[in-house]
C-alpha cells in the first residue's frame, strides 16, 4: 500500500502545475516585477549561458531520449503481453503498470517544472502595455498602409542583396553567421526597451531540421536549457526572423504574437541588411494576410507592387512549407494550438497573427519606437 501511495502521490504535481499557472494569471503586474525580470530571467540566463557551451542542441538530444525511451516501453509492455503465460502475465503487468504510471510521474515533474521556470511567463504583462502601445481596433485603411510602408521598406531592403542560383537572397557564413549576429539586434533593441536585455547563449541549429519542417515548425525554445533552437533548413529569407523569434521566447516572452512582433523589432534594430529585410519580410507576411482577410481586391493590388525579388522570395518560401503539408503537420499544429489554449492564449495558432495589433500600435506610438517611416 505504502509503494502505491508513494507512487501516486507524485502525480499532484499535474494539478499543482496547472493551480499555479491559474493564481498567478491574476496577478500580472507581480509576475512581471518578481516572475519575468527576477526569477526566471536569472534561471534561463544561467542554463543558457551554461548550456552556450556545448556546440550542439541539448534539448533536441534530450526529447529524442525521451521519444526512444518511451517508443521501449511501449514495445515491452506489448512483447509481454503477447509472451508471457498466464500465471505470470498479472505479475508482469502489474510491472508495466508502476512504469506507465512513473511515466506520468515524470510528465508531471516535467509539467511542473516548464511552469515553475518559464511557464508563468504567459501571465506575465502584455508587451503592449509594457511598450505603451494602444492596442484597440484600427480602421481597415490603418492596415492597407501598414502593407504599404512594409511593401516600400522590403524593395527598398532587398536590392543588392546576395542571391543563390534560384535568385533568392542568400546569407553569406549561413546560420553560423546568423548565431553569431542575432544577439547585436537584441542588444541594441534593449536601449529601446530594458525588457530585452540580459546575456543569453547563442541560438542552436536543429540537426533533424527536415524532420522538424515535416511538423511546420520553424523552431521551438527548450525552457530547460534556456536554448532557442532553430530550425535551419527553412529558406534564407525568413531565417533571421525566426531564429529572432526563439530569441524572444528566451528573454521570457511567451506570448506568440509578441515573439513575432520582437522579432520584427531586433530585425529592425540589427546594423546587417539581411535581418532587417528578413524581419520585414516576416511583417509583411502577417499584414498581408490580415488584410486579404479583410479586403482581397486592396491586398492583390498592393501585392502587385511586390518587386521581382520580393516576388521571388515569397515563392520560396511558400514551395518550401507546401513540400511539408500533410496529416504529420496537421497534427503538430492541433497540439501546438492546444497547448497555447492551455496556456492561456485563446486564439490557439492564430494567436500568432495579432502581431498585427502590435504592428498597427506601433504606428501610433513615440517616434523613438517606429521602425517604419
């Protein structure tokens, strides 16, 4: 009996977890004081930094391991089923039983633990709120301007930039060369806002990173070792943008929207012609989609003004996902818009659209934080 509750006892952790990430959703202003800029803050700085040694990504490793060993178990648990006799098959399953249940265990140790160092981050301010932007409902004709200056700024960016074969921008040195630069975004986005601040490891590449794109994730952030992995088979185009998007994961930024508009703003803040084209590509991307939503015959007529290698850009990128699509990515973004829900972004997967508020807000805002004329 003892062993039993021994056993089970542990299991509170999937409701401790989850009471935890409640309370503290009503308490934004404290999660971003004590939470956000204090405790969790000083833990990812300090895996990341410490992890920042190792050359590879530990987290990949890690959920390999864990895939593995689970993919085991499972195999045990059926292997002895089929051979085991009947005297001894209640024994045995009895065995496989405890294991499943530590299992779950450890999925609750591991639960509690996102939300103890990184989790509550979702209760934490809005960005706009820290940023002083009004976030409310704009006038269609806000938006069509948006598309436009980002249309503008992106020709303007993309002329005489280097190109591969296929005449799509390239980034000379790769995603070595992007790790390497990313961070000065960052820092210089931090005179703008303090929030961004702080000494981090550098981004990692995904060595499964086809595997990855199978999924439709362009990266994930690792919370247990503060890494921001990156998925570096996705286009040159939009690399920089999304490898600035694990990035704002890592400064504690969890909200989807949020990370996009962060990366929008380091792209921008970067001195490397690349970064600011990619962040501006990846702006667009959104706006324009909100504003086809709303109006396809003003979204088709600002699109004709994309230039040849704009044009270009945006068909790489949209050929690269589309070799993906199919009922592996259907399923990763059904667990991926169930985990947002659960914590606490109702829109699931569209959450990652409303960097679009943000965007609009910012035109409306002081000068010091536009990064569009």
């Amino acid at each position: 009996m003892k062993k039993w509750i021994h056993t089970i006892l542990p299991l509170l952790f999937w409701p401790l977890g989850f009471l935890l990430s409640c309370i503290t959703a009503f308490f934004p202003k404290q999660v971003e004081v004590v939470y956000a800029r204090g405790f969790s803050k000083i833990v990812t700085e300090y895996l990341s930094r410490v992890t920042g040694f190792v050359p590879f990504s530990l987290a990949e490793l890690i959920v390999w391991a864990f895939v593995i060993s689970v993919f085991l178990l499972f195999l045990q648990a059926i292997i002895v089923s089929l051979r085991a006799r009947s005297s001894q098959r209640n024994q045995k399953k009895g065995g496989l039983l405890l294991r499943m249940i530590g299992l779950l265990v450890l999925l609750g140790i591991v639960y509690f633990g996102f939300i103890l160092v990184w989790g509550i981050n979702y209760n934490r301010l809005p960005f706009a709120e820290i940023a002083g932007f009004k976030v409310d409902g704009y006038p269609e004709k806000d938006l069509e301007q948006l598309c436009e200056k980002l249309v503008v700024k992106a020709n303007r960016l993309r002329i005489n930039l280097p190109e591969n074969e296929q005449g799509i921008i390239k980034i000379e040195g790769g995603f070595q060369e992007i790790r390497m630069t990313a961070p000065q975004g960052y820092a210089k986005a931090a005179l703008i806002y303090p929030e961004l601040g702080g000494i981090f490891g550098q981004p990692k590449p995904v060595f499964f990173s086809k595997l990855m794109s199978y999924t439709g994730i362009s990266g994930i952030y690792f919370p247990f070792t503060g890494e921001a992995n990156v998925n570096t088979d996705i286009p040159d185009p939009i690399l920089p943008a999304a490898t600035c998007h694990e990035m704002a994961h890592q400064r504690g930024f969890a909200r989807e929207d949020e990370a996009n508009y962060l990366a929008w703003v380091a792209c921008s803040c970067s001195t490397v012609p690349q970064f600011q084209y990619s962040g501006t590509l990846f702006a667009l991307i959104y706006a324009m989609n909100a504003l086809y939503e709303n109006d396809p015959i003003q979204a088709a007529q600002i699109n004709n003004k994309y230039g040849p290698g704009l044009r270009r850009d945006f068909r790489a990128i949209s050929q690269y996902w589309k070799q993906y699509e199919g009922k592996v990515e259907e399923f990763t973004s059904d667990v991926n818009d169930t985990y947002l829900k659960s914590n606490w972004q109702r829109e699931g997967v569209e959450s990652y659209g409303r960097m679009v508020d943000l965007l609009l807000a910012e035109q409306s805002t002081d000068p010091g934080k536009k990064f569009l004329p």
